[in-house]
C-alpha cells in the first residue's frame, strides 16, 4: 500500500496548480462579479487536457485515471472553487458520452468537448425532482426523425451558457426504467433559459432553467440505449460526487493556507494568533480532518478506477465526509480571521459561499447517506 503520489501525479497536480494560480486565481472576484468564466479560459484548460481528463485518447481525451482527476480539481479549487467544479461537471458530461454514446456521437461531439470549444451541462434535477430524481417529467417523445422533448430542468450550471445538453427525459414508465439520455444541442428550435439565479456561491457560473417546449433532437442524439438514462446519470454523478469533493478540499485547504498565513502576522494581546496554544490546536485539528479526508477521496477514486463492487458506497461516503469537512475547516479559517474573515478583500468569505453548495449538489448529503445505509444492509 502505497500512499506517495507518483512522479505523474504529482506533475498532474503542480501542471493544474500552477495554471490556476496563474491564470484563474488573480480574477476570481472579477469573474464572480461579472457572473461568468471567459470562454477563452475554458479553451486553455482544455489545451491542457483537462476537459475530458478521463474521456479515451482515441476521442481526444487524456485517459487519466479519477485519482488523476481528484488531484486536478483540488488543486484548480485552489484557486476558485466556481471554475474548478464549472470544469468538473463539463468532463461528467464528456465522460457519459465516451462511455455510453454510439461511436457516431462519440466521433461527433467528443473532439471538441475534449479541447472545451464546446461546452456541456448535465440537466438532471427538475423543479420538482431534486433528490427523487427518477421522478423527473421532462418528456422525450419518439417520432419519425428523433424526440420532441417538453419540460423544464432547474439549478442547471451553464444554463444559457453551455453549447449542449445532456438531459435526462422520460421515454417510457414512471420510474428509472423509463428514462433516457439525449443531448440536446444549442441554439435549437424550442430551448430557452430561465433568467440567471442569484446564489449564495459559485456566482462566476452562470445559473438558470433550461426549458423544453417541443424542443426536437435527431434520434442521433440518444446516448447508449433508451431506459436506461438513469443509470447513465448515476454512474456520471459517481465520478462527479468525487470532483466535487476534490473541489471542495482544495477551497478548504486555501482557506486553511490562508488562516495560517494571516495568524503568524496578526498580534493580539501582546503577541501573535500563531503563539496561542488554543489557536494552535484548532489549526492542528483543521489540518488533521483535511489529511483524513483527502486520504479518503482517495481511496474512493481508487475504487472507482478499479471497478470494485463497493465504489458506489465510497464515492458517496467521500462525498459526504469531504464535503461537510471541507465546509467546516472554511468556516473555522473564516472565524480565525475575526472580523477580516467576513471582508471580501481576505478572500475567505467566498471560499465558504463557495463550499456550503457542495454539500447539497451532486446528491445532497443525507441522500449520500441513504446510499450508504442501503449497501450496508443489503450486504
């Protein structure tokens, strides 16, 4: 058992460290305000191959593993929580297509997905469906020459943004069996957004409903087979519980590299925050539930690329762990801060608006529960 990173992942990592912290995190601010990521940004990080970091190389893709993709998006998350897990979600997209769409689909959208001249959104959740996903209504209704989709999508990142769609609709019966994949392409005749949410967090991601309204798609742009769209969707959000989770650890360390940054500075009652014993053993906590949680992030990406039966279980448990960690030691950076916590100036305040997010998207954590609890006792 080997816990070292190899040479590569650790060029995989200081490679997306580095470009955030070059190229993202001197705007991050401004990007929030202006609610939006520069396209040309997005085409920079796919120069690097991270836009389908485990999509096959023979469809443009990097090949890389999902440890590779963990180590990725913390260290982007270092620099914006909002870009890194924008960037994320786009390679859940790639992945599903790689993995489940025909070899004409994968040869037609994959190249360009992959170098992020393209952009994809994934648009499961409904404003009536968040955690009882496999109750969605969009409908896709088979025709001649392909689906006629009506129905709205809600919290969808990339709304009005993104170039396709990979929508989760209902083909068939009530329930998972009957639904399917599609993407949907934009412009397209029937597709609107809703106006851009105003959010807590993650605001330089631009927000908002994608609607349906006999939106028409070739029969070309059903990936793999219908009825079986939903477990498409949650094998997707496995590989996704885990970039949100890396996303989540690597605001959380920021935060952390910050507290302790501000504390060797800042003097209080004679001397500095680094010098109370009380202080120190909150920042030695914070730092031992991080180690704790990256080593399990791990460990759920190793499982993950191995195929094992319980990588679903662990892909959840690292969801809920990482996420409600990460969420804490921000909070405690925040609080270590006093005062200049609370000012955007420090950086801190949108790291935790940032963070609080993660916790509920993906799977909120007490469904990530629930999954756990039922692999439990169903073995």
């Amino acid at each position: 058992m080997d816990f070292e990173r190899t040479e590569e992942e650790q060029a995989i990592f200081e490679m997306a460290h580095a470009f955030g912290q070059e190229r993202i995190a001197p705007f991050a601010h401004e990007w929030e305000a202006e609610g939006t990521i520069p396209r040309a940004l997005l085409a920079d990080i796919g120069a690097l191959g991270l836009g389908g970091i485990y999509v096959s190389e023979e469809h443009g893709g990097s090949g890389l593993k999902r440890l590779d993709a963990a180590l990725v998006f913390e260290a982007l998350s270092m620099a914006c929580p909002a870009v890194a897990a924008f960037v994320s979600i786009h390679n859940m997209c790639a992945w599903m297509i790689d993995r489940y769409g025909s070899e004409e689909l994968k040869a037609r959208l994959l190249p360009d997905l992959c170098a992020m001249t393209t952009i994809a959104s994934y648009c499961l959740t409904e404003p009536n469906s968040g955690s009882d996903a496999a109750a969605l209504k969009t409908k896709a209704v088979k025709t001649d020459d392909g689906y006629v989709l009506s129905g709205n999508k809600a919290f969808i990142s990339g709304g009005n943004y993104s170039d396709l769609y990979v929508v989760m609709c209902r083909t068939g019966v009530y329930g998972p069996k009957g639904i399917s994949t599609v993407v949907v392409p934009s412009p397209s005749a029937g597709l609107s957004f809703g106006a851009n949410e105003k959010k807590m967090g993650w605001k330089a991601q631009p927000t908002a409903q994608v609607q349906f309204d006999n939106c028409a798609v070739p029969l070309d742009n059903l990936v793999g087979e219908e009825g079986q769209g939903f477990r498409y969707a949650m094998a997707g959000l496995d590989g996704g519980r885990l970039n949100i989770a890396a996303c989540a650890l690597g605001g959380a360390q920021s935060a952390l590299d910050k507290a302790v940054a501000y504390m060797k500075e800042r003097k209080a009652f004679g001397q500095r925050l680094a010098d109370f014993q009380a202080l120190q053993f909150k920042v030695a906590d914070m730092e031992t539930e991080l180690q704790a949680a990256r080593i399990f992030l791990h460990q759920a990406a190793w499982k993950l690329d191995n195929k094992t039966p319980d990588a679903s279980k662990y892909c959840a448990m690292a969801k809920r762990f990482v996420t409600d960690v990460a969420f804490d030691v921000a909070n405690s950076a925040l609080q270590l801060h006093g005062g200049y916590g609370y000012l955007a100036d420090y950086g801190i305040e949108k790291i935790v608006r940032d963070l609080r997010v993660h916790q509920i998207l993906e799977g909120t954590n007490e469904i990530m529960r629930m999954i756990v609890a039922r692999q439990i006792f169903a073995e």
